[in-house]
C-alpha cells in the first residue's frame, strides 16, 4: 500500500506549507487598492424633517 509511506507526501506537505507560510504572504500584502478609501468630514449633514402630504 504506497499510500501509507509517507516519505514523499510527507516532503510535499512540508513543502507546501513553506510556500504559503513564507512566499505568499508578503506578495499578497504587496498589492495596493487603486482607490484608497478618502476620510468623510465629521460634520454632520443639515437635514429637514419630510413634509408627509397624508398626515
């Protein structure tokens, strides 16, 4: 039963686990936002009550 020797699967897991831990993550956090996101003013906006015709 190959499937039980875990010599190479062994090395693949290892492997694998190196390259998400180490080489992905900084090419992912590389990315930037073409827009970034613009900070709101903190006043708030002069609203009216609405003039409802039915009450």
């Amino acid at each position: 039963m190959p499937q039980l020797n875990p010599s190479p699967w062994f090395a693949i897991l290892v492997f694998s686990w190196l390259v998400f831990a180490i080489i992905v993550p900084p090419k992912v956090l590389a990315h930037n936002f073409p827009n970034e996101p613009t900070s709101q003013s903190t006043e708030k906006p002069l609203t009216e009550p609405w003039s409802w015709p039915w009450q």
